[in-house]
C-alpha cells in the first residue's frame, strides 16, 4: 500500500471517528440529557456511528473532492 493510500485511510479513519463522536454526544444529549448513565448510552452510540461512518467517508471523498473540482472549475487526478 503506497503512503498516499495509507495517508488517505488514516485521514478518513480520524475524521469519521471525531466528526462521529462530536454528532453522536449533540444527539445522545438531545435524546436523553445528562442523565445518569449518558456516558455509556454515548459511547455505544458514537460506536455504531463509527462503524457506518468510515467506509461511507472512503466512498465519499473521493466523489466529493472531484465534485468540488468541478465546481472549482478545476480538474483533478
């Protein structure tokens, strides 16, 4: 796996795991407050969002930087 490849992989890995903990805790307290137990209630939440949230940041980024490209009037690779 070249070092771009492996850039681009931890890139997605901590961008969907911080922008999926910070959505999950918006979400948890809207539902529940802070209650006793919120912590956990947050933990698995922000999990299960992870799970969905880092192949769905892999596909979409690409997508995205190209549509921005377009958009940009730009081209690229």
């Amino acid at each position: 796996m070249t070092p771009e490849r492996r850039a681009g992989l931890l890139f997605g890995f901590i961008l969907s795991g911080l922008m999926s903990l910070l959505v999950s805790a918006v979400t948890t307290l809207r539902a529940v407050g802070l209650v006793d137990g919120v912590g956990g209630l947050w933990m698995t939440g922000w999990l299960s969002a992870w799970v969905i949230a880092f192949p769905t940041v892999l596909v979409v980024a690409p997508l995205t930087r190209r549509l921005v490209a377009r958009l940009m009037g730009r081209r690229m690779g």
